[in-house]
C-alpha cells in the first residue's frame, strides 16, 4: 500500500474502510474493515423497484441491511 510507504501508520494515523466484504479483506496486512451487503438482496430489491416503476410509474426508495466488519484497518476509539 503505497499509505505504509510515506510514514503513515495505518489504524493509528489512517482508518481505511472497505465495502462489499471482498474474499481478499481478511488476507491483506492489515486486515481490511469493510461494510458487507448481501448483493443477492439488493439485486432483487433493484429488481423489484425497476418492475415496479416500470409497471405504476412510481419508484421507493428503500433501504438493505447491512453489517460492519471492523478488522485491524481502523483506529479503535
């Protein structure tokens, strides 16, 4: 990470946050703390909202869970 090279120490000076829960968050150095959707839900969810405006006319807003992972990428406060 180009962060470690220019001094900065990441969790102490440097919170870094993720999203999606990508395989590889927990194998970096340091572990990466990320936010994590479930895609499956929300695609249906999208799809749900497209069918629906397309056949009424009108489009909600909506929100989807999700959950926040804290690994070794941020500072504990």
């Amino acid at each position: 990470m180009t962060l470690r090279f220019k001094d900065n120490i990441i969790f102490k000076d440097i919170s870094i946050v993720g999203v999606d829960n990508a395989e590889f968050d927990e194998f970096i150095s340091p572990k990466l703390t990320t936010v994590a959707i479930d895609q499956v839900e929300k695609g249906k969810m999208a799809m749900s909202n497209l069918i629906d405006s397309i056949e009424n006319e009108i489009s909600e807003d909506y929100i989807s869970d999700s959950l926040l992972l804290v690994r070794d990428s941020v500072k504990k406060l």
